[in-house]
C-alpha cells in the first residue's frame, strides 16, 4: 500500500498502485488537468 507525502505534509494512502496523474486526481480535478510532471 503506497503512502504519499505531500510538500504540505499531508499523506495520502492507496491500496493499489498508483501514477503522478492518479495522485493528483486524489487531490482535485483541476490539478490533474494542469499536471505536467511529478516527482517520484
């Protein structure tokens, strides 16, 4: 289970794998919309 760490410090888990463009869309619509790149 992935857990992600945002630069805010919040976390965010999955239960599955995940890409840059899934996080994002976790976050809210319009950043997956505006995401070009992520850092891994």
């Amino acid at each position: 289970m992935p857990t992600i760490t945002l630069p805010d410090g919040s976390q965010r888990s999955f239960d599955h794998a995940v890409s840059v463009a899934d996080v994002a869309l976790s976050i809210g619509a319009g950043l997956a919309k505006a995401t070009v790149a992520g850092k891994v």
